[in-house]
C-alpha cells in the first residue's frame, strides 16, 4: 500500500489517544508468562506484541518472528529456561543477518542448550529449554540494551537470580532502568549500580494489575508536526508527566522544547502547543539513550531548515534495515546534504525542499512515520505504508484527525 499524503494543515486542536508503549508491554509479557498472575492494561496494539503475545503461548515447533528485533531476543532468553521444550527460533531474511550471538553465549555461560541452525552469530536458533544454575555473567553491551533486558526478564525466575556485569558503558541504556522500573512494579527486586545488575530471585509474585503508558515513540511524530506547524495544538490521553515516565523516549519533550513545542502535564495527558521563539542555529544531541528518536528529530530539522548533529546511534544500522544509510538516502532526495558514520548522523538542509518526495520505508515503521509530517510542507508519497503496523497500526488514521489529506494508493 502506497500513500500520498498532501500538503496540509493539521487541525488547529485535537485530542488523540495512543495505545501502550511497545516496549512496557513486551517486557511485561515475558514477566507474565513467568508470573501468570500479572494483570496487564493498555497493552500496545502493535504487530510486534501481537506476534510475542501468541508466540509465547504456542505449541508449534518453530516460532517465526517476521521482522521483530525484540520478540527475537526475548523470546531467546525465554524459551531457554523451558525446561523439556524445544524450538526453533527463526524470522525474516533480515532478522536472519541481524546479530544475536552475545545474547546467546551470555545464555550459554548460564547453562543454555542454543546452537545456530544457519550462520553462528546469527538466528535462526535452536535451543532446548532447561533449568540454568549460573547466576554470573559478564557480557559486551555496546550494541543493544535488549540483549541485557532479556537476561534481566528471566532472572527472577534463576534459582540464584542474577548478577550482570557489563564490559562497556551500555547503549539504550534508559531501555535498561525501564526493565529495572517494570521488575519492581510486580515486586521483584532488582538494583543497578554502575556497570553491574543484580536481579533477585522469587519463586511467586502476588497479583498485579499494571497499566500500559502510552507510547512516547509514537508521540515523537506529533512533536514534529506541532513543531512544523503554524500554530498547532495537539492533546495527548493518558501520558504519564515526562519527569516521572519509565519511557526514556519522553526526553522528546525537553528536545521539541528547543524546536518551539511547549509540553503541558494536564493530569490526564499531555498538551503540546506551538509557542514559536528563536530556533537554535545547530540543533547538536547524542541520542545514545533513545536512538529511535533519531529519524523523526532530523526530518523535523529538515522541515524546519536547522542543521543537526545527531550522534550516539550505532544501533541504527542493526534494526529493521541499517536506518543510517536509510536516513541518508531519503533526507537526500529532499535535497539534503547528509554525512554519516559509524554512530552518527549530520544533516544540512536545503534552501528550498522540492515540490514532493516519495520516500521508501525499507521495512522500516519509523521511516514511514518519521517522514509522514514532513508534509505540512511538500506532498508526499510514503511506499509500503501499511509497515506502521509494526508498531502504531492506526498511525495514517489518526494523521487524517490532525487534518491531513491522504491518498490511497498512489496511482
């Protein structure tokens, strides 16, 4: 499905209600597999979700992920403390050259039975589910803070619990007091103190409901059309304050603020406004805590014609597609003059965007959605748009309520 979206302007005063954060939820279902007496509220509507919800309650032998990075890792830790179930562990040809041997051998120095089916280092993976009697493990952490939380998600359930040295200053690493946040919140302890986690072992929990936030990823892309805007005010339902969020991706707020977006807490979500004001001459963060807020912050300095320098993003080039080159190429075709290296990205904007864009999105949600507000400037075409799914599946309908007109399909 091929979408054209038109130049626009978004609806003076909306309200919009996002469903939970992809990445609470998917830790919470490991937990509640575990624990079956966690209760969960708000979960994402994401296909990522649904696919970990259903794979962690089949009975078939081999599990297919698709394109889902984290279901991936979680459910490699997961299933490895199935004492007697085997499976294999597979997922799309990108997933199959996305890396996962670290994960796998801090799971091997536990105990696990994991061979690799195809290319070592890489899944598919088999593993035989068995009960792990190490609570000590050291590992690399300078390429996905999922390899750690999914360690720290089953650890509960390890007869010692716990203790995670890490080799290198961990990326991600609000990802990692997020999974630290969520553990507590069922009652199991759990302690970060510089590079070393300690998860303490339980054998029950008693019962927990526990309510989903909604997901600030997805907020980022309403950030950037307020920003883009002329005047645009947009509510956001049942966003916690972004001072006390688990989410690290609600630094959005504070960043947006540079970009002209003022953030009001009313109690019961957020208000984001256009206040206007000086915009900054070079827009420089390192984004190597919330590296997902890469690709919508430089479309927004695009369409705002700021200079950015974004670093701290070495994991771009190991998600859904290598998101750096993809950056690269897309910012290009809007006239751009784009510099990349191995953890970061420098944009300069044009003097003048072209008439219209048609951006490819590489099996990639973020693409889609990172570009999409882009036009309250120029018409775009957005390729394969139904791949929001991934994570925001009514994303283009709630782009409609902003006041957006949208066609489909591109003829």
């Amino acid at each position: 499905m091929n979408l054209t979206l038109s130049v626009s302007k978004p609806n003076p005063a909306a309200t919009l209600k996002i469903f939970g954060s992809k990445s609470e939820s998917n830790r919470l279902l490991i937990l509640q597999a575990l624990f079956p007496h966690i209760e969960i509220n708000n979960l994402s509507d994401s296909d990522d979700t649904k696919l970990l919800q259903k794979a962690l309650v089949s009975n078939k032998k081999t599990i297919d992920v698709g394109h889902a990075g984290t279901a991936m890792r979680f459910l490699t830790a997961y299933f490895s403390i199935q004492e007697g179930k085997e499976i294999l562990l597979t997922g799309s040809e990108r997933m199959q050259n996305r890396p996962i041997g670290i994960l796998v051998e801090a799971l091997q120095k536990l105990g696990a039975d994991i061979s690799y089916e195809k290319e070592p280092g890489f899944p598919p993976l088999r593993i035989r589910g068995r009960k792990l009697n190490n609570s000590q493990v050291q590992l690399s952490s300078n390429i996905s803070s999922q390899y750690i939380s999914a360690l720290m998600l089953i650890a509960p359930k390890l007869p010692g619990g716990l203790e995670i040295e890490l080799q290198e200053q961990a990326v991600s690493f609000s990802y990692l007091e997020m999974t630290k946040s969520l553990l507590k919140k069922t009652g199991i302890s759990c302690e970060i103190n510089g590079n070393k986690i300690h998860v303490f072992s339980v054998s029950t929990l008693s019962p927990a409901t526990i309510f989903v936030e909604p997901d600030w990823s997805s907020a980022s892309y309403f950030y950037s059309i307020v920003a883009l805007s002329d005047s645009a005010e947009i509510r956001l339902q049942n966003f916690r304050n972004p001072k006390i969020s688990y989410q690290g991706d609600s630094v959005v707020a504070k960043i947006y603020g540079k970009l002209g977006v003022e953030t009001t807490f009313s109690g019961t979500g957020i208000i984001l406004k256009k206040i206007g004001g000086k915009l900054p001459g070079l827009l420089q963060l390192d984004l190597s805590n919330t590296p997902d807020l890469a690709q919508t912050i430089a479309v927004s300095c695009l369409g705002l014609k700021i200079p950015c320098k974004l670093l701290g993003l070495q994991t771009l080039k190991i998600k859904e597609t290598n998101r750096l080159l993809a950056l690269k190429t897309e910012l290009e075709k809007c006239n751009a003059k784009v510099k990349i290296s191995e953890n970061s990205l420098e944009m300069l904007p044009p003097e003048s965007l072209p008439d219209s864009v048609e951006i490819d999105t590489y099996d990639d949600h973020r693409m889609a959605m990172a570009f999409a507000p882009l036009a309250l400037k120029i018409s775009i075409g957005i390729n394969d748009a139904e791949v929001v799914s991934k994570s925001y599946p009514q994303f283009w309908q709630d782009l409609e309520k902003q006041g957006f007109s949208i066609k489909n399909p591109v003829k």
